[in-house]
C-alpha cells in the first residue's frame, strides 16, 4: 500500500485525534468514527494512487469504495474501455464547488445501463482497476 504523503497523513491523523470542537457533528450510530474515517481515508487514497494502464478492449471496474458521487457504473460492474484520451478531457462548465471541478476524464467506458443499453462515458481512470469478475 501507498502511503500518502507526509503532509496529509498528519492531516488525517490530526483529524482521526481531535475531540472536543465546537460545532462538530456529534457521532452517531450511523456515522463512523473520526478513526474509522481516517483510515478509510488513508486506505482510498492509497487505492487512489495505485495505477493501470488501460488498453481499448480491455474490461475494467471500479475500485471499491470510490464511485463517488457517479450512479454508473455500480462497484463490480463490468465496463470496456473504448478510449485512452492522450489529453485528457476536463469541463470548464462546472463550479470548483461540484465534485468534477478540476477533475481530468482520461478513459471513456462502455457500460450497460440497468434497462441494457450501451452507453458511453468519459471517466477519471484512476477509480478504475481491471475487471475481475467471471465472464459467461
């Protein structure tokens, strides 16, 4: 596993210790501790920096845990790679204050809807990993 750099590892371990803040969200059974969340943090991060090189042709799924805020593909949903942009494609529409802000699409995907049709996406390839599913 990577380890990410020292700057924020002691972001999130500062995170993972604090105890006391006004105005912090009082935990519940339905949210993870700050701990939890730190190394659930640490761990997709480390998911984040690990790479693929994708061809065209080539299934592929999303690594656990980090769709996002994306409805499709769902985690172990087999995708085709259809396309490696060599410049990746990024929205210049969008506020810095919506999740692809500043996000760069290198991979577009062909995947199945849940009524089955094929559609096509550009993604950020680094939630991707190679699909390891059973193919019938």
């Amino acid at each position: 596993m990577t380890s990410p750099p020292p700057d924020i590892e002691m972001l999130l371990r500062s995170i993972a210790t604090a105890s006391g803040d006004e105005g912090a969200p009082e935990p519940s059974q339905s949210q993870p501790s700050v701990e939890v969340q730190a190394r659930r943090l640490l761990d997709h991060y480390a998911d984040l920096s690990k790479t693929h090189t994708f061809e065209p042709g080539q299934l592929v799924q999303l690594k656990p845990g980090l769709n996002g805020h994306v409805n499709l593909p769902v985690e172990g949903q087999p995708c085709i790679v259809t396309k490696i942009y060599e410049t990746p494609l990024k929205d210049e529409t969008v506020s810095n204050a919506h999740p692809d802000f500043g996000r760069k699409f290198d991979i577009a995907l062909l995947l199945l809807t849940r009524d089955g049709r094929a559609v096509e996406f550009a993604y950020d390839g680094r939630v991707f990993e190679p699909y390891t599913g059973e193919i019938a």
